[in-house]
C-alpha cells in the first residue's frame, strides 16, 4: 500500500529540564560514577552465560514453548496435582541454557510467593529450581469463613490510616493463596486500594487477609515511587515524528515511546506533546504547565534507559518484548516526587517544589523505569527486605544509566538524586559509599531492617554495590569524593562498575523471586558471578567479600 504522505522519524536536538524523583522522598534515584557503560563492558565474563537478546517474535515463541510444557514441567519438579504453572518470561543464555520464569496456581486459585524459576540446559536437562517459597502448596478448605466484604473494610481502613484520600477499593477482593515470605500457605483475600496517598501519589495498595480469621496477613505498596535543552543533561538529541505537519514527541524507534502533558492533573493520559519547528524545550525551568521543558528531560531520560539495557544486556525494552512504556510529566500541582506504574505501564514525574523543580533528571528516569524491569522480572515484593531490593535495584542500574550516558551535564556518581535537590540545601537524596549519611538509611544489615521503609532498606544493598564495583575505603571519581567503610573491618577491593552491573542484572532475571530477602540476594548474586566469571574467579569472591562487607554472610 502506498500512503498518501510520507510521516518520518526524526532524530531532534531538544533542550530538557530533568528533576528526579521516584517516589523519591522514600524513593530513591542513582547516579553513576566512571565511564560510559557499553557492550564491551561484559567482555570479560563468559560468553556463554550471557543472555542473548531475543527478537519478540523469538521471545515470544519461546514462551509458547515452554508454557506446552508447563504440566510436564510441574510434574518433574514435583508439583501437586492442584498446581499449575503458567510461564511469566524466559531468558536465554548464549550456550542455550534456558531461565523460565513461572507463577503457580492452586485449584485455580493464584500462588502469590509461589513463584519459581526453572533451570534447564540446551540439551533440556534439568540443572535446578529456584524458588520463592519450599513450602508445599496446600490447604485445608478453599471455601472462606470470612466475608469478602471484611477483607475490603480492613483494606480501606489500613489505607485510611497512612493517610489515603479519595480512597476505595479498585477492585473486589478476589480469592488467592498466600504462600510469600514463609508463610504457611493460606487461603487469603487480596484487595486492592485506590485514590491517593498522603503526599498525592496515586494509591495502589495491596493487602491480604486470612480468609479463615480476618487477619491481615500482609500488604504492599503497587505504585513504586521512583533538538532540544534541558535542565539536567543539556542539549541533548531526541527522537520525534512528523505527523503531517507537526512534529510530535514520539520516539518510534525505540518501541513507540511517547511523553505526555498532564498540565496538573492526576489522571488519565494527558495530550501528546507537539511541537511546529523541532526544536524542544529552553533549558531552563518554567512553572507553566505547559512548559517541554520537563518534557524533554523525560525524552531523554526514557530512550538513554532504553538504549542502556539494550546495549549493555541486550534487553528490548521493560518487558522485553519491544514494546515501550510511555512518561507523563507535568503531574498535580507542586507534587514532589516521580513514579513508575504497573497498571497504566508509564512513568510519572511531578515538577517538585514551586512547580520550577521537575524530577526529571536521568537518574530517576532510569530509576522509575526499572521498576518496571523489576516488575517483569523477579518481580520482588514492595515490602521489607525484598522491597528495599527492589528500591536498591532501581537505585543501582539509575546510576548505571547516568554513567552509560556519558553526558558532560550530569556526569555519573554514586549519589541518588543530586539534581533535584528535594531537601531545599544541594545535597543528595541518598548516598551508594554510605548510605547512612541521608539520616534515615542503613550501612548493614541487620535483623530490624526489614522494619524501615523500603527506600532506606534498600542501603546495604546499594552499599554492596558500591564496594563490589569500587572498593572500601577514601577515593575520588568523577570530583566527587567517597568514603565507604565495612561492617567488618574488612578492606575490599571492587571488580568495576561494568561487571557489577551484569552480575546484578544476571541474579535479578534469573535467580531472585518475589520474596528473596539479603540472604537470598547474597546466594542468587554468587550464582550469577559464577555463571558469569567462574566460582574460583576474582569476581566471585569480590562477591562474597562484598556482602560480609555489610554484615551478609
């Protein structure tokens, strides 16, 4: 077919205003410090353990596959006679060793912490299983002596409390089994909260009654809080689209990512930016609502994390499948924070303080986005241990996306949020050397932690990260000058940031579930530096040095 006019893909220069944010108060961003991340970063490990990019088409074949197979595969691992699996994602290392990544029903009934990933060679052997829960899937009755209508009033009213507003539930509470964090398998309710929190982020609280007693049993947070000019990284290239005669911010060849203007509202989609001559944004910060400013540094930020996961992992965007989420920037009014949502698949940022501090900047967008990775992945818990993995996960490949981009603007560091100034006095939002310098974090692990917010028990493991990529010790990079100190009195010598980062990402798609907690990070991060490097190599026992460095061991 031939069209009657041609639409084309641009490349444009655009001037952005970044702020970051994500959730940021408790949420926090990541800066990197060093070069610029590349593929010939992962070099050195080995190449046959490195997964290999998948066309969607490929992936998604794959899948198909696997999920064929999935009543043969719950049989051979052992699975009840109740259980099924259904085939969430797959991940395929260049020697053909396959990562298929299950959820589990039980009589129909969704598994929540039933989650597991199976382990098998090209040849189809089974190599092993790891999974999120070892209890045996069973209960006595699948029929509730509680009321759905119970489990929903104590849901609204645990929302209430945390000061929610507008609050309802946006959906009936439906039956589940709750088998997360050791728990005995139970029959449960799961009920999810809308309307808005305290600070004007949207609500998506999750909680899990008992259905045989009324008691909660859990809950979790869902909305995880994380030419042209801009603001933060300077006059930076963006992909656009002409549509007739108006160019829109449309970035077509990286999966259709698309920025939108709120104007200060707080839901829906908004409107397309668009612009007459190409030329994006004025660098410089502006209150109006409708300002590309913002706008810009959103761009940006979302093609440089789609470009980084692409070029250092061979990721094809969150889900892998090719298929970009989109940003809305311009949200309420003065709201000070950003964050990433599963349900409308997007990015959200706020324009912080006087509406003139947007939590734009690069570090938060490549924070907010891999939550949705995360999300995609191992899916890890918004809550105690597994929920400060999550944030640290964000936190540790935002900072991998500073530094990949290698823009004079924003050089990468190991601060979380230097841009954006949230505290009003210049410094960071958190610290990667010494994460108890913010005030509220943790340096170490201990048997409290997974009693903080999740955005400060996430310090030891972007201290862990910190040390395996650079060391203990006084030292400065970038200008910024860092003293990180170990639990242990121990000195540990980093491996560098670039196989920090693929050790990280390799646990994170193929040996962390929903619930793993520090002890299950230690054992799923020394599987992917052996995977990666050898059990007996230098990076396997950073590693190991490097978790005893904050007190997991």
């Amino acid at each position: 077919m031939t069209p009657l006019y041609a639409r084309h893909q641009r490349t444009t220069l655009a001037v952005a205003t970044a702020v970051a944010a994500g959730a940021l108060l408790t949420t926090g961003l990541t800066s990197g410090s060093a070069a610029a991340q590349t593929p010939a970063d992962a070099t050195a490990a080995k190449p046959l353990a490195v997964p290999t990019a998948l066309a969607p088409a490929a992936r998604t074949a794959l899948i198909q596959d696997q999920q064929a197979d999935a009543a043969a595969t719950a049989q051979e691992i052992g699975l009840g006679a109740q259980e099924k699996l259904v085939v969430r994602d797959v991940v395929k290392d260049a020697d053909g060793t396959l990562h298929t990544r299950y959820e589990r029903t039980y009589a129909g009934l969704p598994v929540l912490g039933g989650d597991l990933v199976v382990h098998e060679s090209a040849t189809g052997a089974r190599q092993g299983v790891t999974k999120a829960t070892n209890a045996t899937i069973k209960v006595a009755s699948l029929s509730p002596a509680v009321a759905a209508a119970k489990a929903e009033s104590q849901a609204l009213s645990l929302a209430k409390a945390a000061g929610s507003e507008d609050t309802e539930a946006s959906q009936a509470p439906r039956k589940v089994i709750w088998a997360g964090n050791g728990s005995k398998p139970t029959l449960a309710y799961e009920t999810v909260v809308g309307g808005l929190q305290e600070d004007g982020t949207p609500n998506e609280l999750h909680v899990i009654t008992d259905a045989a007693t009324g008691k909660k049993l859990y809950e979790y947070q869902g909305i995880e809080t994380g030419a042209g000019k801009s603001l933060y990284s300077g006059t930076v290239t963006l992909g656009t689209y002409l549509s007739g005669s108006t160019y829109q911010l449309y970035d077509t060849s990286r999966g259709g990512h698309k920025t939108y203007n709120l104007a200060r509202g707080t839901s829906g989609t908004g409107t397309l930016f668009t612009d007459a001559d190409d030329t994006w944004g004025t660098g410089v910060a502006s209150s109006s609502s409708t300002d590309q400013t913002a706008a810009v540094d959103a761009a940006y930020g979302a093609q440089t994390t789609w470009d980084f996961y692409k070029n250092t992992f061979g990721r094809n965007g969150i889900k892998n499948n090719g298929v970009a989420a989109y940003s809305r920037v311009h949200y309420g009014n003065a709201y000070v924070n950003a964050f990433w949502s599963d349900s409308c698949f997007c990015m959200t940022y706020g324009d912080g303080s006087g509406n003139v501090k947007p939590l734009t900047s690069l570090d938060v967008a490549g924070h907010e986005m891999t939550h949705g990775v995360t999300s995609n992945t191992a899916g890890l818990n918004y809550s105690g241990e597994s929920g400060g993995l999550n944030e640290a996960t964000s936190d540790i490949f935002g900072t991998a996306v500073e530094f990949y981009a290698a823009n004079s603007s924003d050089t990468g560091d190991y601060l979380i949020g230097e841009k954006i100034d949230i505290r009003g006095n210049g410094t960071p939002l958190r610290y990667m050397d010494q994460p108890s310098k913010d005030g509220s974090s943790a340096n170490y692990w201990s048997s409290t932690l997974k009693n903080l917010d999740v955005h400060y028990s996430s310090g030891p493991a972007n201290h862990f990260f910190y040390l395996l990529s650079e060391g203990s010790g006084s030292k400065t990079i970038n200008g910024v000058t860092y003293n990180s100190p170990t639990y242990n009195g121990s000195t540990v010598t980093g491996i560098g940031r670039a196989k920090a980062v693929q050790i990280w990402y390799k646990a994170l798609t193929s040996y962390m579930t929903s619930t793993t907690n520090y002890a299950g990070a230690r054992t799923a991060t020394l599987s992917a530096a052996s995977a990666l490097y050898g059990s007996t190599s230098t990076e396997y026992k950073a590693v190991a040095a490097a978790w005893s460095a904050v007190n997991v061991s």
